[in-house]
C-alpha cells in the first residue's frame, strides 16, 4: 500500500523537477538568444526593451521577468531596467484597460527594475484619455486604493511610494497637463505620508519625456520650463511642497554634476526652506545612484564630492538603489558600503539595514534573507529575528 502511493508521488516530483529545468532552460535560451541580437546594437538598452516586451503575450509575465533577470546577470553593463518593465506593464493592461487596479499586484515582488512595469500599467491605462471634472471625481475612490494593500497583495512602503509616483505621473495625462489639476489631484487621492511621491510624478513627467505622446503632451503646455527658467517656472505654484517637487525633478538638467558629485550642492541650492532641500539631496543621491548601477565605484568616488555632512547619507542611498533595483542583490549593495571610507563603513551598512523594512517591507522571505546576509551585528535593527 505504502509502496503503491510512494511511486505516484515520486512520479509527481519528478515531473515537476523536468517542467522547472524545462522553463529555467528556455528562459536561459531566450536570453542568451536575445543578449546576442542586441550584441550586433549600438543601444543595447534599447534593443533588450524592444525585444523582450515583444515576447508578451505568447509567454508569461514571469517567465518574462525570469529572462530579464538573466539578461542583468550576464549583462554587467545593463542594470537600469526601469523602462523596460514599464513598456511590460503597458502592454499588460492594454489587454484589459478595465482590470488595470487587477494588474498592478502583478508588479514582480523582488522590485525588479526599480517597479517600472507597475509604473507601465498606470501609465498605459489611461494616458490616451483626458477626462472631465466629474469623470476624474467618479475615479477618485480608485485612485485612492490603487496603491494599498489588498486581497493577497500586500506591498512594501517602497512599492507604495513608487505606486503613487506613477499617479502622479497619470494625472498630468488625465488632465492633459493641466499641473495645477494635476496637483490638486494628487492632495485628494494621497495621505500627507506618501504625498510627495505623487507630486514628484507630476513634474517627472514633464521632465523625461519618454514616448512619443508624453513629447506631444509637453508641446500643449502654454508655460514648458527650460534650464534657464526653471526656477521661474517651479515658483510659479504658490506652495513650498509644489516648489520644492518641481525644482526636485528638473535634475535632467543637472544631470552630468549629480553623476559626477560635483554638481549636487549646487543643484540644492536654492530651495524654498530646509526640509524641501533636504528632499533635493534625498533625489540627488537616489539618481547618482540608479545612474551608477554599472559602475558602483564610480558612484562612491562621487560621494565625496558633497558636503562632508552629507557624505554618508550620499553612500547609503547609492547602496539602497542596488536594493530598488533588484531586491536579491542584499549582499552587492552591503558590498558598496564595504567600499566607502572606513570611518563610514558601518554606518552606511547600519542606515542601509534601518531602510530594509521600508524596502521589502516587514516578515517578507526576501527581507529576512537579507538580514541574515547583513549579520548578526545588526540583528537589533532586524525587527523579523
């Protein structure tokens, strides 16, 4: 009797262990094959966002993220995947604009690419819409709930920061750039706690322009900021939080200094009081770090080039943008505060341990696994032990 059952069951495993190999196996091949097309590019970024958004939907969603794990492995160069999960998330949702709120849970839990597709499913729901006063007001309730917990989806305070980020971004399409509506809808779907998030969505998108609608919506504006009016421009909105958000986001236009630290104190100067310009070096350290996804190193040397008082905060957000990125890499982004100098050393690897839960959230697999990768040093700032 006990023999009869054992044999089915290990026919099971068995069967389950060929169906993993076989998927591991076709994601490693389909990575490999595109990784060599992109080869023959110049944009090798581009080419992988071209390429791997075009395999949905004839393969799943997690297989898809499988590959572009892969493709980062052996790719050293290409770690900034943000635009790719967002075309991912767009073309998710173009297949049921109606169950856009359904598909945001489908973000990958890790964070890959620092949560693009989920910023591609808000983004793609409703951007080629400009809506009414009383249809934005019937929407307000989902637009309230869309970036909290629910059902079995429960999100980090990371995922929702980025998740009310990219309202931010939808609104300014919604209302087809109108930025004071834009804002006005950010304060009534938002707490005063993840506020910012959105408001830093709406001049974010009038500041990187990614598709061709995004440039066409920027053309409508009556009033486009410049490198030479921004300040002009951002002071325009009448509130130091809306101020503050839009100077914020024009980093493109400092774009070189922050990436070499040079530029980071000037870009802060200038703000309209201390709190918003502590917000500035927040954005500052975060982009130096996306920015020197491949080249770590760089990212630290650059750290020195800000305010000595600032130094360490600097290190700690360019290790936590490892983290954002991909919420495996725990042991790299420890690695980079290894890097720093010595006297800041531990207290980047302590900062950075304080962030975790903000990260990965509380009681998550990946959160405890990178408490452990941290060391028992540091198990009074791990709350899962």
């Amino acid at each position: 009797m006990q023999r009869s059952t054992a044999l089915p069951l290990l026919f099971s495993m068995l069967l389950l262990l060929g169906v993993f190999a076989f998927v591991r196996e076709t994601t490693t091949e389909s990575a490999r094959s595109i990784i060599a097309a992109c080869d023959k590019e110049s944009n090798h970024a581009f080419c992988y966002e071209r390429e791997v958004a075009a395999l949905y939907p004839e393969m799943p969603l997690k297989a898809i993220f499988a590959i572009v794990r892969e493709i980062r492995r052996a790719d050293s160069g290409y770690q900034f995947c943000h635009v790719l999960a967002h075309k991912l998330g767009e073309r998710i949702v173009a297949d049921n604009p109606d169950a856009w709120l359904d598909a945001i849970p489908l973000n990958p839990p890790d964070g890959l690419c620092s949560n693009g597709f989920m910023h591609g499913v808000i983004g793609g729901r409703f951007r080629a819409e400009v809506l009414t006063e009383d249809a934005l007001q019937k929407l307000i309730p989902d637009f309230s709930r869309a970036c909290e917990p629910r059902g079995s989806w429960n999100p980090s305070e990371l995922d929702k920061a980025i998740c009310y980020h990219g309202l931010g971004h939808l609104y300014v399409f919604l209302t087809d750039a109108d930025i004071p509506r834009s804002l006005q809808l950010c304060k009534k779907t938002t707490s005063d706690r993840t506020q910012r998030m959105c408001l830093e969505g709406v001049f974010m998108q009038i500041y990187q322009p990614l598709e061709p609608d995004d440039f066409l919506l920027i053309e409508r504006m009556s009033q486009k900021p410049s490198t030479t009016t921004v300040r002009t421009y951002c002071s325009q909105f009448g509130e130091d939080q809306y101020e503050g958000a839009c100077l914020r986001e024009s980093w493109p236009y400092a774009r070189e200094g922050i990436v070499a630290g040079v530029g980071i104190d000037s870009f802060c100067e200038g703000y309209p009081n201390q709190e918003q310009q502590g917000y500035c070096y927040d954005t500052a350290f975060a982009i130096l770090g996306r920015m020197s996804l491949d080249n770590p190193g760089g990212a630290v040397r650059a750290c020195k080039a800000v305010g000595a008082e600032r130094r360490l905060a600097c290190l700690t957000a360019v290790a936590q943008a490892v983290l954002e990125e991909d919420r495996s890499q725990g042991e790299r982004a420890l690695s980079l505060c290894e890097s720093a100098p010595v006297d800041l050393r531990h207290s980047c690897a302590e900062a950075l341990v304080l962030r975790a839960e903000f990260i990965f959230g509380s009681n998550t697999r990946e959160y405890k696994r990178f408490c452990a990768t941290a060391g028992r040093s540091f198990d009074l700032f791990c709350t899962t032990r």
